[in-house]
C-alpha cells in the first residue's frame, strides 16, 4: 500500500525529490532515446521495453503553452517533461512499477499538467487514493499541475499505481520517479562487532581471573 502525501503546486526545479537513491525516472513522449535532467534527476523517455508496464491509451505533446508563464518561466528540461504525456479519455488506467527489491522502502512521485486554456485546465485525478491532483491549478493559460509523493515497503516485486479521472474524466500522467529510501538489511555490522568485541573482551578477562585464582591457589 502506498501512503501519499497532500498534492504540491509545480512551481520550479525544487520540485523534483532528490531524496534517498535514484531508482528510474520518466517522462512520457519526447525523442526517441531522449532525457531531461530536472534538479540533477534524470528523467528517460518511457519505452515498453524498460520493464515497466502501463494501460494509457493514447500520448501528446500538446500539455505546454510556450512563452506563457507561469509555464514558460520553467527550466527547458521541465517544460519539455510536462508538456508530454500519456493519458486515457473516459476510464481508469495502472501504471506497474516491476522489478522492486522485497523489503526495501520507496519513494515514488507522479506530475501531472496541463498547461493549455479551455476546459482541459478544470481537470483532476485521484492516483490510488491521494488527494485529488489538479492539471492545472489557476485554470488559465500557461498554468502549472501539480505532484505527489508517497512511500512504500515492497511486499512483492511489482507495484501498480491507479489513475481514477476525477473532473474531466481524463487520467494522465507527465513524469514519475522511483527513489529508493533503504534497502533491507540484517543487524548493522557495526552492532554486531560491537557485540563480538564485548564478548571477547568478557572471555579475556574471564581467562584473567582464572589464571590468577590458580596462581593464588598454587602459592596457599
């Protein structure tokens, strides 16, 4: 189960979580082969082939006003993430993290914007069940989305994130990283030398005070 935070405005950079280890990071549509790198995370096109699997139905590159701010007051690599997507008209659809190390905690955070005026700046999604996720906050041309992040213990080698349309009846996605917060592991080997160092200490002085009982015991 994945624990989500509240939405946050997407406002520049900082945005992008830089928080544990970089695990991947996509965006959706783009050149063939092609990456941004937004806050020193480097975010790949998403092809079928990179393990992961999704249900959207259809792609653009047509989320983006160009020299409309608050949208054109983006880096270059932002708005060239933001502006394409993947999205489905009229139903839901899963995006399926696969290949996750059992035990170890997550970080994933999905962007979500539509930056064009008309009707499509009303629109929101639920992703599983966070808060609602606005395309487009001040509903207006050159407007910004938003971002969540949430956590989760891998219980299992795959992860699928639900996109429910809220108004509109779109569910899209522009950007998503995984970010690996700890990995799984047994007792610290510093803990463990601190125990085994008590203990051959315990013996040493243990050995000790044989040794001189018996000398004590020799001499009465």
């Amino acid at each position: 189960m994945i624990t989500f935070a509240s939405p946050g405005n997407i406002s520049g950079d900082a945005d992008v979580s830089t928080s544990g280890a970089l695990d991947r990071a996509y965006m959706f549509t783009g050149p063939e082969g092609g990456t941004v790198t937004i806050n020193g995370v480097t975010f790949s096109r998403f092809t079928p082939f990179m393990g992961d699997t999704q249900t959207f139905s259809s792609a653009a590159e047509a989320f983006g006003t160009p020299g409309v701010p608050p949208y054109s007051g983006l880096s270059a690599d932002y708005q060239t993430m933001l502006k394409g997507g993947f999205f489905r008209i009229g139903g839901a659809s899963t995006f399926t993290l696969n290949n996750l190390a059992i035990g170890d905690l997550y970080e994933v955070q999905v962007f979500v914007n539509d930056s064009r005026a008309g009707v499509t700046s009303t629109r929101t999604q639920l992703v599983d069940d966070s808060l609602p996720l606005a395309f487009n906050v001040p509903q207006d041309e050159g407007g910004l989305g938003q971002f969540v992040l949430g956590t989760f213990v891998a219980d299992a080698a795959s992860q699928s994130l639900t996109f429910t349309p809220g108004i509109g009846g779109v569910a899209q996605i522009n950007g998503l990283q995984l970010r690996n917060l700890r990995s799984a592991a047994p007792i610290p080997e510093s803990a463990n030398g601190v125990l085994l160092g008590a203990g051959v200490l315990g013996l040493v002085a243990f050995q000790a005070w044989r040794q001189v009982q018996g000398c004590a015991g020799r001499r009465a």
